[in-house]
C-alpha cells in the first residue's frame, strides 16, 4: 500500500461525493470511508512520509503508537458517522461530514506543525457547514461564534509555529520541551511560542472559560452534523496536548475543573443535546488530567478513554438525534414515554449511558479507571478525589437523566416510528464497541502508546467496588432527590454560562457606551456649532460698515501700516543674506 495520510482519501472522496447527487452521493460518503478505514488498516507500522517545500522539511504522514490509535478511532467514526447520516439527502452535509473527518484524521497523522496547521483550520471551515445546515438564524449566529473560537485558535497556532520554526529552524511536531513519560515541566518553562501554542490547543479542547462554543454550537448542528462535531474537533485537542504537552502541571488542575463545573449546569438544563455537550466537558477533563500527570499509564488512560469516548458519546448523541427525528424536540419537559415506541434506541441510549458512567463490562470503566489509578499511583489525593466526585457526577447527568428524561419518567404521550434501520444499524455497532470493548479489552490495551511494565488490570476487586458504591450513590441520590422534590425542576429555559459575556454583559455595556457616547456627541456637536456661529458673528461684525476692517481708514492710517509691512520685508530680506 502507498504509505499516504489516509485523511486525504475522506477529504478528496467528500469532494467527489459532491459531484455523485444526492442519492448515490450518500452511499458513496459510507463507501469512502470505508475505503479510508481499509487503506489506514494495511498501513505498515511506523509508516512516514517526507517532502520538502519552500524550504521547509515536512512529514504529512507519521503513524507512531500515539497517532495511531487515534487515527484508528477517528476513522472507526467516520464509517459510523456517515452510515448514522446515510438518510439525509442534503449532499453538503456528506461533503462536510468527510472532509471534516479527513482533516482531523490528516493533523492526527501529521508530523509536523505546518501540516497540522493547515489540516486544524480544514476542520473549522468543514465543520461549520454542519451547524449552518440546520438552516436557521440561531444556528446561523452559534455558527459564526464557533468560527470565530476555531480561527482564532488558528491564528495563535500560527503565531505560535512561526515563532518556533525561527527558535528551532524546524517545524517536527514532538513534545515542546522533549519530556518523556513521568517528567514534568510548568507552563511557564515553555517559550512564547509554544505558549501561544498551548492557547490554541486548549480553545479548542474547551478549556474552562474557552469552552462555551461547545455548549453554543453542537446543540444547533443539524442531527447528523452533531455526532461528527462529538467525535473529532475536541479529541484532536487532546491528541495534540498529549503530543506537545504532556507532563504539564497545569493541566491536572485545570481538567479537575473541567471534570466538576459541568455537573452543575447538565443537571439543570432542559435541552438534552446540551446535557450530552456538558458531559462532553466533565469527559475532556478526565483525559487533560491524564496529560498533565503525564506518567505512561496516564497517557494510555488517555489515549484508551478518548477510544472509548469518541464511541459511547456519539452513541449518545445519537440517540438524541433519532429521538429529535421522530419527536421534533430534545427538550426534557416535552419528552417521556418514547421506551414504548423507540425500544431499540432506548436500549441503546441506556448502553450509552452506562458506558460514559463508568459501569464495569462497559467501556468506560476499562478506560477511566486507568487516569483514576494514574492519579493514585503518584499520591495525588485531592486530583484523586476529584476524579470520583467527576465519575458519580456523570452517572447522574449522563448515566441517568438523559434516559430517564426522554424515554421514561412522566408520558408525553407522544407515539411515533422507531429510528430508521440505518440510524439503528449506526448505534448497534457503537453500542456493540461499548460491551466489546467493556468485556474484552486486551486488544485496546494492545494498541496503547506505551507497553507498561507491569500489565494494567481494571477488574480488581478494589476498582469494581470503589465504581460500583460510586455509581449506586449516585442513582439513590437521583432518586431520593426526585421523591423528595428537591431534584431541580426541568423547565422550558436558556441556562447561561460564559455565554453570559455576550448574552447579557455586552449588550448591557453596548447599550451603556452608546448612550455616553450620544449624550457626549450632543454636546460637543453643541458646543462646536456655538464656537464657529460666535467665530462667524464676530467676523460679520469686523467686516461691515461699522467693523475695523469694513469701515473707512485715513490716508495717514494706510501710509503707516503700508511702511509698517515695506519695513518688515526688508528686514526679512537682508536677514536671508539677499542679494
């Protein structure tokens, strides 16, 4: 096989998709990335690829065991993507969906920052089409919020790869300050350039008050353009912080607080798909602790729990969509019941559920557990702690409400068709990885970064009874708060969250500003229009008949000022030495 990025066969497939129709066009995005799976599958190990341009020594193709993994995963969500999306008609959204899928894939594989450069702003520009094809005015503006956060992380990548090549003359993409496994560094060790770099990562893995185009945008793509958004733009931020950052002491805090602050707001907001983006958070955070710890199994929890998520959060929002297929809405207070007529996608958003909670046989406890026992192995206690607290939080919010509100709890009443067949199809391959992967997990660890020294076992009794008592507290908080009345009460709202700044502040302080600015016009537009009507009176007032210069002046009067000039001439003209 030709050992090229195989994220460039999704991008040139989507854009022959474009010229097939629409209905050959959507089997042909399926069939696409298939092929890409396929070539990716038979690539040999340690392929690369060297070019020069310009000067510059480029590697568009590099697959170590840390690309390789999530390569594998992302192209593993291109085929479920696109066979979840086979339904729709709408040819740019398949466009979009592929080229968006292929740029991730090609900044996976790249190794070198000016390919990745290039292949982070292709997944800004293809991903946007997906929250502009909803094809309203609120998705419209939540698409050019998200454009703005994405370019501007490219802007700063940028800035950042510019500033490095003239440090280093040399563009390799490898860690900034050559860290192995278990050492660590501080944020501020690191030069500007990779600082700007380091910005540019975290925006777009919604680092805490970067986040909020998460939450903006993913809830206002279309069905299908969410479950690509779940799948490549925030793990492709983490892949790159493990590539260049690990071992970075800031980011174990700033994941705890990823971990925690979702919590809060995905227990009280209506809209389910913005649940799923909260909890996509609170999962981030688990995979940036990892990082920051930086310690071999903490990189493999990583790499194992961004595997894992990518697949049991597209089953999620999956779920949701065929339910916002069938029912028009995803908001809790309209939803309940559906379990009698959506059996399968109700099995499958409970299978969902369980995964991103951290159920043993499920995959997310064999990937989560593994950052947790990181955290413990280098007595981080509080970071420990937090992890849990995090891991019974997402049981709640994502574990629980999200079944419980849409397909149980209160009947809506509504009776509609089950999901179409290639909706189910798409889901019963996620929700067969998420099993798969809980029960058999030897070949995921296989596929990991590093070969640990001793090997990594989830199923300890102490992992399954610290989860287990964890996830049981959980679901007899949820209930004791429901019986009680104290559980928040879903209700028809718009929560705000950093989006506050631009909401509520901005426009208020918008408001304020052009009210002084009109009040300070005013009066300086008064105040100049008196000074040049009083300016103007006066001159009136010299020029007529009774003013100095109207009026008549003796023949004395206009000698005296004639000889007065005459004098000062010949004075300025024998002072410039004339001749």
């Amino acid at each position: 096989m030709i050992a090229i990025n195989t994220g460039l066969i999704l991008i040139v497939g989507g854009l022959l998709v474009a010229l097939l129709g629409k209905q050959l066009g959507r089997f042909a995005s399926v069939a696409v990335a298939i092929v890409g799976l396929v070539w990716y599958l038979m690539l040999p190990a340690g392929a690369s690829a060297e070019v020069q341009l310009m000067g510059l020594e480029l590697m568009p193709l590099r697959v170590d065991k840390l690309s390789w993994i999530f390569g594998l995963i992302f192209h593993i969500a291109a085929v479920v993507s696109t066979l979840y999306a086979l339904h729709v008609t709408d040819t740019k959204q398949h466009v979009a969906g592929l080229v968006y899928a292929g740029a991730a894939i090609v900044a996976a594989l790249a190794g070198d920052l000016v390919t990745l450069f290039i292949a982070w702003e292709l997944t800004a520009i293809a991903s946007v089409v997906l929250v502009w094809a909803s094809n309203n005015e609120a998705s419209y503006h939540a698409g050019i919020r998200y454009l703005i956060i994405q370019v501007g992380s490219g802007v700063l990548l940028l800035s950042g790869v510019i500033l490095h090549y003239v440090e280093n003359d040399s563009v390799v993409f490898n860690h900034f300050m050559g860290l192995l496994p278990g050492e660590t560094t501080s944020f501020y060790d690191f030069p500007l350039s990779a600082q700007l770099i380091f910005i540019a990562f975290g925006m777009k893995c919604a680092f805490p008050l970067l986040h909020n185009w998460l939450q903006d945008a993913y809830p206002k793509a279309t069905i299908t353009g969410t479950v690509f958004l779940s799948a490549f733009t925030t793990k492709l931020a983490v892949y790159t912080l493990a590539r260049g950052f690990h071992g970075t002491e800031e980011l174990i805090w700033i994941g705890c607080t990823m971990t925690l602050f979702p919590i809060v707001f995905a227990v009280i907001e209506n809209d389910l798909r913005r649940v799923l983006a909260y909890s996509l958070n609170n999962q981030l955070g688990f995979m940036v602790v990892g990082i920051g710890i930086g310690t071999e199994l903490a990189l493999n929890g990583t790499a194992a729990h961004a595997f894992c998520h990518i697949i049991y959060k597209a089953l999620l929002f999956m779920s949701m969509g065929a339910v916002l297929y069938r029912v028009g809405t995803t908001k809790a207070t309209e939803l309940g019941g559906l379990h009698k007529s959506m059996p399968w996608t109700t099995v499958f958003c409970i299978i969902g559920g369980g995964a991103i909670a951290g159920f043993p046989l499920l995959s997310g406890f064999v990937s989560k557990s593994m950052i947790i026992s990181a955290a413990g192995e280098q007595h981080m206690f509080w970071v420990w702690i937090v992890l849990l607290i995090a891991s019974a939080g997402v049981m709640e919010h994502s574990g629980i409400k999200i079944p419980f509100f849409a397909f149980f709890a209160h009947d809506s009443g509504k009776r509609v068709k089950e999901a179409p067949w290639n909706m189910l199809l798409a889901m019963g391959i996620g929700a067969a990885f998420c099993i798969g992967i809980g029960v058999w997990y030897s070949p995921l660890y296989a596929a990991l970064p590093f070969e640990l020294a001793h090997a990594y076992q989830p199923y300890t009794s102490g992992h399954v009874i610290l989860q287990m008592q964890l996830l049981l507290f959980a679901a007899l908080a949820f209930v004791v708060l429901m019986k009680t009345g104290l559980y928040p009460e879903e209700k028809r709202s718009e929560n705000l969250d950093t989006d506050w700044a631009y909401r509520k502040a901005f426009p208020v302080l918008w408001t304020g500003a052009k009210s002084v600015y009109s009040s300070v016009d005013k009066a300086f537009r008064k105040g100049f229009v008196g000074l040049i009507t009083a300016f103007i009176d006066r001159l009136s007032q010299s020029f007529n008949e009774q003013g100095t210069f109207g009026k008549t002046w003796s023949t004395s009067t206009m000698a005296f000022w004639s000889a007065l000039f005459l004098g000062i001439f010949l004075v300025m003209y024998y002072l410039q030495g004339g001749s």
